[in-house]
C-alpha cells in the first residue's frame, strides 16, 4: 500500500514521516527502508532503518526510482516498509509520470505481498522437487546394482 502525505512547505509532513519511521520500528518484524534527496532525516531516525541518499546513486528521474525501489525490493524480501520523503525533489513534478510510478509501484507491492503471503508454497515445491530427486537417485543406484 501507498500512503501520500501532502501539504504545503513548512506544514508538518517531515515530522509527520520521522514519527512514522520511529513508531515502524518499534512495533514491525522486518527490515525499513528511508528514501529522501540529502539528509534531513538521516539523524532523526533510528539507525535500525536504512537510509538512503538519492544523490548518491544519481536518482533523478521516476523510472530510476522505480528501478532503486524495484532492485531493494529483489534484493531483500524482509523489507515492510519503505518511507519516501520528498519524492517530487527528488524526480521532479511531473504528476503524471509520478502517478504513472506509483501505479507501477503499487503492482509491484502487491506482487510482493503475494509472495511474503505464501511461503508455504515455494517450500512446498523445494521439498517436491527434493524427494524427486533422491527417488530417481534410488531407482539409479538400484538399477546399476543390478547391472542394467
């Protein structure tokens, strides 16, 4: 899910990021996530999150946003929570390319929910493919016993 908050400058809205961020990571099982373009909160959040700079991976544009968000989301499957502050800084204000990525965004959230909700799922095909693979290292082994 995508939360906006929206004001004008000076309204509140970093404040308002800080107390969520502090709050997630008393009360979320995983790992968070803080975006922004230089370093204002760096300092006001807990070291447990992980804070990054789009100016130092050179993130100007949605679709290198996207492709950050996209890559940290690949990368880590423990990630619950990603904070954004100041997204229009960071790519511009074009509004339809932002809404264009946060549809995209939303998609990909909702893909890995998907795949956070089933586990049981891809461990059930481990153990199936598992078991396939020792009965047919069985049946060879007792095929060459017998010299066939």
């Amino acid at each position: 899910m995508i939360r906006l908050i929206t004001g004008k400058k000076g309204s509140g809205k970093t404040k308002i990021i800080i107390d969520r961020i502090n709050t997630a990571v008393k009360n979320t099982n995983g790992c968070l996530v803080c975006i922004e373009k230089g370093e204002t909160l760096r300092r006001s959040i807990s070291y447990k999150v992980r804070w990054c700079d789009t100016e130092q991976f050179a993130i100007d544009t949605f679709d290198a946003f996207y492709g950050f968000v996209a890559g940290m989301l690949a990368g880590n499957y423990d990630i619950k929570e990603i904070y954004v502050d100041g997204i229009l800084k960071i790519a511009g204000a074009d509004f339809e390319e932002l809404g264009r990525t946060l549809e995209k965004l939303d998609k990909l959230i909702a893909w890995q929910e998907t795949e956070q909700a089933s586990p049981k799922k891809r461990w059930d095909s481990i153990v199936d493919k598992a078991i396939w693979a020792v009965l047919a290292a069985v049946i060879t082994f007792i095929l060459a016993r017998i010299g066939l």
